[in-house]
C-alpha cells in the first residue's frame, strides 16, 4: 500500500469515527482494524491526520466511541505482546497503536471527567470469561505491562538469540530480559550490537511510556502530593522487567557519546538514532525516579493497587549501587555529556552538540540526594567533581541574564549548594584551574574556587533580576566552602569585596527588613579564610586592608531615622534593587570588579518559566552542621546562641519612615547592626594595618608586589580572636523545592518534545506556558 494511500485511508477512518453518532460495538473488528493494520505511517503523519479539535469532538460528543478506540489499541498492544511480534505485519501494527495512543492519551488526561478512565475495571485483553479473577484489570496496568514487554521483544526492540519460528507465545514470557540489557554498563558486561531498527522502536515505546506518565502534567501543583499511578505501577514489582528496563536505561545515557568517531560534521550527514533513544531514555529515567520526592505519609490513600506497588524500584535500585566502577562508568558519562555543548572546534557546527543538559542534570541530582548518598561520595573522593562543576558554571554564567532560562540557573545552585555541604568539596575547589572554558567572564590565573566566586559575582552583578532570591544560596555556597580555599586570586578577592561594598551600602541595608543577612555570610566569608587559611590567602588580606573602610563604615553605621531616610531618598530614583545597587556603585577600584550593566535577553518563542513561585528562603533549605576536630559533621539544634545563625534569628525591630514613600513601606532594623561579626577583621586591621604603613614608608613602595610578599609570609599566630567553629549549611529536603524539581522537569519534557508535539496546545495546568 503506498504511502498516500494509507494517508487517505486513514483519514477516512478518522472522519468515519468523528461523525458517527451512534457507538461503535467493540465487536466490529473490520471497523477498528482501519486505525492500524494496513497503516505504515509515521508519527507525524498521525498527528496530521488527527487534528486536536477533532479528538475532543469526538471525546464529548461520542464518549463510548473514544473509549472502545482506546481499549482496542491497548487489546492489540497486548496480543502483539504476548505473540512476541513474529512478522513485520504485527510491528508495523505496534507502531500504529504506539503512535495512535501518543497522540490521543494528553486530550483523555486533560479533561478532570476522564482521567480515571485508564485506570478502570475492563474486560482483560483477549479474554472474554469475566467470572474469572485475572481477566479484568485496570487498561492502564495492561498497558504498561504490554509497553515493558515490547521493549524486550526480540527482533523487535532486542536481538534474537535462540527463539526459532516454531517457539510459541509462551516462550516470550519466560524470556529473561536481564540477559537482553540495551548497552553494557552498570551490571552488564556485554556490547549489543548497534541496531537502528531496535532503538527507534524503543524510542517509540519510551514516548508513549513518558505520556501515560505525563497524566501529571494535567493537575495543578496543589494536587500534586499524590503518587503518580502510572509510575507507582510500571517501577513496582508487577513489572517483571524493573530491573533490566532500570539498568538499560542508564546505560544508555551513561554510555552514549555524541562525537562518536570524531569525524566532523558526521551528525548532518546520518541520523543519530541512539542520540533520540538517550535523550527519551534519560526523560524517563528521571520521571521514573521522580516518586523519591513525595511525602509517603500522604499517600496512603491515593493508590488503589496493593501496597507493593507504594515501593519504587527504580530508587531502590539506584540506592544499592555500590561498585567503584559503576560509579566511574555513571560519572564519566554524565561528565562527558554535561561538557559536550562546551566543546570547541576549528570547523564550526562539526561536533554535535546535546541539548538535553537541564535533563542530565535534573538526573545529577537525583544521584547525589538518593540516600545513603553512595554516588555523592564517591564524586567526591576524588577532582573528577570538577568535571562536573564547571559545565555548571559554564551554563549559569550562560543563562543569568535570560529570564525563560531561571529554571536553569535554579537547578544548578541546588547541586552547588547540596556539593557545597560536604567538605570534600571545598577541598577539591583548590585544584588548578587550566582548561579555559568560553565564559565571559574576568580573566584570572587561579583555582577552580576563583572561577566559582567570579561566575557567582557574575550572576549577582550582571544577572536577571528574577535571580535576586537566590542571593543566599549563592552566598551560601562560598560560605560553605570558604575555609578550605588555601589561596584565593586577586580577581577573586576582589570580586568578594565588590559584594561587600554593594551589599553594605546604607540604601540596601534599609530597603529590605532580610537584606543584611548577605552581609553576615560574606563577613563569615572573610572570618573562616582568615582563621583557617590566613598563610596562603594573602591576597584577601591585602584587599582586605586597602578596603578597610567598608568594615570601618559597617562598625559605625548610623541607625537614626534621619540618617537612613536620607541614605533612601538618595537612591529612591531608582525603580529596581538590583540595577540601583550594581550600576550606580561609585568606586574607582570597582572598574575591574563590576561588570557593568545587564542585558536581558527577551524570551524566546515557544518558552516557558518553571520556577519556584515562592522561592524559599535559605534557612528552609538548610540545616547547619559543625566541623568536629576530627573533619566529621555534627547535625546542631537550632538556636539564637549558635554562632553564625542568631544573625537570621534574630528578634527584630521596625520603624517606618514614611508610607508615602516611593519605595513603599521602608523599614530599618536596629537589632543586627551590634552582631555583625566585625572582630576578627578588625584585629587583623588592628595588627597589620600599621606594619604595611611602616614598610611603605621606610622602604618607599609603590609597588604592591612587594607588600603582596611581606604579607604572604606575616602571621597572626596568638594575635587573632579564639577560631570560632566550621559552620556548614547543608542543603535540607522540604515540599516547596519537590514541587519546584516536579514542575521543572515536566517543563524541560515538554519543551523537548517537539517532533512530534506530544503535548502541545492541551490544558496544561502543572504550570504556566509563555507564548510569544
């Protein structure tokens, strides 16, 4: 049958079911047969020949025709299944079911009267004997369960190794698909061999797997506290390929190198069918493991299948990894994948560059949060974190000043603040840092600390204003790794100082009741450098000294009504925070460390904002730990006596200065100015100041290089405060970032899958979509 033809006749059978208005029996297999034996058309074609208006014509006005539509695909999915596809008739029939049913189960989701329709009592496939037990199940189990086993059919989805034409159906069940795992990787040594057959079928299978997922998608995030049935179902134990769908998965993603060869422009040239499979593969693998972020509590009463399914082994499987090299095979490829957009080449466009990253690193995380957090450690035993860090900071540097990429940034500032809670991770930050990435960022010769702290000035200073909550986390993060930075450059010093002298002007002080806690955590900054890393950090120091009346000015800052009205009023032309402190900062030493005004790039076509609505602040995201002498953590109770955490503590007090200001309600707190942690650098002020004074006058500098030399080998040995202890701020679970990484995910899903739009103009209510 030519292409054409089938087109026509499918049209046909569509039109014929939208404008019937009497029920088509189940029965009239002649009629149902239209929609897929016969048809040999290609994903798009069906999404062509099924306009959206038409599905939910025909899904208010011919309810019942709708319904046997779907039941009698999923019937044929299941037949074929069982029989193990023996002929190219009953792939090419799968396929037309698979495509049928992507393109229909988004218009059955998004309608609340509909959504319970899957996950009804019918008549089992292929059975017609209702008095039996086992012949009447959801159609959603049925489904899935059709779907797992497809996936593992051989000559279909997987090699053929012993099954003849004579093997019945009953082979196919008693199949073990461990030994049929896609690539070689965690718990498997064997290398299938490439089949592009094979993996568009499962790419396929994956994109109608990720739509009876994606039901989620059509809730609003209030409801969604409940498990996700679909996914309770598939990673449970009913499935009895959990384990090698699970392993495959990964290794897909874990082993796929988009260079390949190397030969260039390779990927214009052929199609990449394996690219496509790793892409949905990793989709699904991140939704599969998405249930780890729900409250169990409040699930009790969501799932109307048995308590087995309430366990996901997906996350199971994920938490009992356990072998050196699987963890080296996972980070490597991870790594490899997360730095492959950062590739540079002299023929341009001759490397193919992934566009799944938000996904690999929504995946990162998981790995590093899933407890007993095997894989964190193991990250960071070693520099190999650092492969992973700067492709992060590669795209938060990228996407600060364009406001449909904030989910981006988000994400990244998460895994930098949960890496930023272990101590290895400061250490490994002290690492030379030689591979130059291309960033716009400052020039420096210096550790991967300086390029942190730069690209973090960057973000702060030249970023979106819709980045502004998350100030503290970023502050948070050098907090954290602060006192094990040996040597900090000069760029970066600088950069820490510029924040310093931004963040303590008197208008943003007083515009905001919170803002000041941005100068706690950099004056706890300064104290953990100068305490346990004086000897190397002589660059600090001496910026430090040259910028001492930044600390002499916090010391003496006035809290009269009239001061601080006046220090408002000076800055009230402004009608932003963020533009008023970073672009109207008047230092003559601020020309290299500022970096000017920020652009935002207007939102892209076809974009969407999934971030957090309400971002929570840094104190509901962490829980402090203190470094024990001997480099354990220990978990604190929180209290007002804690050092580094009464200045968010604090019992504070407001005085309103005008509500008919321009800026609003302003307000001043009087209680914090007397805790600002002032005395370690004023006793290194105290001590050093006057010695550098000396030796500038007796020998007649000029040259800082040399004051640079005199204070990299002074000490304050027996002159500094008692060391105060290590405060770690560790990122901490809460509802409020579950829901922001459900609807960031889903939204990336979304976004990606355009070819063809599986969701595209339906009523999404997990979040907001911007169209231009």
């Amino acid at each position: 049958m030519g292409n054409s033809d089938s087109k026509l006749h499918f049209r046909k059978a569509v039109i014929q079911l939208t404008t019937k208005t009497q029920p088509v029996e189940a029965s009239e297999d002649v009629f149902w047969d239209q929609f897929w034996t016969e048809v040999n058309l290609t994903a798009q074609d069906i999404f062509a020949l099924v306009p959206a208006a038409e599905i939910r014509a025909v899904r208010e006005e011919s309810p019942s025709n709708l319904a046997t539509l779907c039941y009698k695909a999923v019937e044929r999915l299941v037949l074929n299944a069982d029989s193990g596809c023996v002929c190219e008739r009953d792939r090419q029939t799968v396929l037309s079911c698979i495509r049928l049913l992507t393109r229909i189960l988004p218009y059955i989701f998004e309608d609340p009267d509909w959504r319970g329709f899957f996950w009804s009592t019918v008549p089992k496939a292929g059975k017609t004997d209702e008095s039996d037990d086992e012949s009447t199940r959801p159609l959603a189990e049925s489904l899935l369960t059709a779907i797992s086993d497809l996936l593992f059919c051989p000559d279909f989805t997987v090699e053929s190794h012993s099954r003849t034409s004579a093997d019945g159906p009953s082979d196919i069940q008693s199949i073990d698909s461990c030994e049929l795992i896609w690539e070689a990787g965690v718990g498997f040594a064997q290398t299938p061999p490439l089949n592009h057959t094979h993996d568009s079928n499962r790419a396929e299978l994956l994109k109608l797997l990720l739509t009876c997922f994606s039901e989620e998608m059509y809730q609003s995030p209030s409801d969604t506290h409940t498990l996700n049935p679909w996914v309770s179902f598939f990673c449970s134990r009913e499935n009895r390929h959990a384990l090698p769908l699970f392993t495959s998965l990964l290794n897909v993603v874990c082993a796929y190198d988009p260079v390949g060869y190397g030969i260039p422009y390779n990927h214009l040239m052929f199609s990449d069918q394996r690219g496509m499979l790793a892409e949905l593969a990793l989709q699904t693998l991140i939704v599969s493991l998405e249930q780890e972020l729900v409250d169990n509590s409040n699930t009790n009463t969501t799932l109307s299948t048995n308590t087995d399914t309430c366990e996901n082994l997906f996350v199971n499987y994920l938490s009992r990894i356990h072998r050196e090299e699987d963890f080296h095979f996972i980070l490597r490829g991870i790594g490899r994948l997360l730095n492959n957009p950062l590739l540079q080449t002299y023929l341009p466009h001759s490397c193919k560059k992934i566009q799944f990253h938000q996904e690999l690193l929504v995946l990162f995380w998981k790995l590093c949060s899933v407890p007993p957090c095997k894989f964190l450690f193991y990250v960071l035993k070693s520099s190999d974190v650092l492969d992973v860090l700067v492709p992060i900071l590669f795209y938060l540097n990228d996407a600060r000043t364009n406001q449909s990429r904030v989910g981006l940034v988000h994400i990244c500032v998460f895994i930098l603040l949960l890496l930023s809670g272990e101590r290895n991770f400061g250490v490994r930050l002290n690492k030379p840092y030689s591979v130059r990435v291309p960033m716009d960022i400052s020039v420096f010769a210096g550790t991967h600390a300086d390029l942190l702290i730069v690209v973090f000035h960057k973000i702060i200073t030249s970023g979106h204003p819709r980045l502004q909550p998350l100030y503290d986390c970023l502050l948070t993060i050098i907090v954290n790794v602060s006192p094990y930075l040996k040597s900090l450059s000069m760029v970066a010093a600088n950069k820490l100082l510029h924040l310093l002298e931004v963040f303590s002007s008197l208008w943003f002080l007083f515009c905001s009741p919170v803002n000041h806690h941005l100068v706690f955590f950099l004056l706890e900054v300064f104290n953990n450098i100068i305490q346990y890393q004086f000897d190397g950090n002589f660059n600090l120091v001496y910026g430090i000294i040259r910028k001492r009346n930044l600390f002499h000015q916090l010391a003496n800052m006035p809290t009269d009504v009239s001061s601080i009205q006046k220090a408002l009023q000076r800055k009230s032309r402004s009608n932003s925070t963020h533009n008023a402190v970073f672009m109207e900062t008047n230092n003559p030493c601020n020309t290299a460390c500022s970096e000017g005004p920020y652009k935002t790039a207007p939102v892209q076509t076809g974009t969407l904002n999934a971030s957090l609505k309400a971002m929570p602040r840094i104190d509901k995201l962490t829980e402090t730990s203190q470094v024990s002498e001997d480099g354990m953590t220990l978990l604190l109770q929180q209290s007002d006596s804690t050092h580094g955490q009464s200045d968010h503590k604090t019992c504070v007090v407001f005085i309103r200065l005008d509500s008919y200001s321009r800026l609003g309600h302003v307000w001043t707190v009087l209680s914090w100015k007397s805790k600002l942690p002032l005395q370690t650098i004023m006793r290194l002020l105290q001590v050093l100041v006057p010695q550098v004074e000396k030796i500038c006058i007796d020998k007649g500098l000029t040259d800082e290089s040399e004051i640079l030399k005199f204070l990299q080998h002074g000490t304050l040995v027996g002159l500094l405060p008692v060391p105060h202890p290590i405060l770690i701020r560790k990122y901490q679970a809460n509802e409020g970032t579950a829901l922001w990484f459900r609807t960031y995910m889903w939204g990336i899903i979304y976004l990606r899958n355009e070819d063809p739009p599986v969701w595209y103009d339906t009523d999404v209510k997990l979040f907001e979509i911007q169209r231009i």
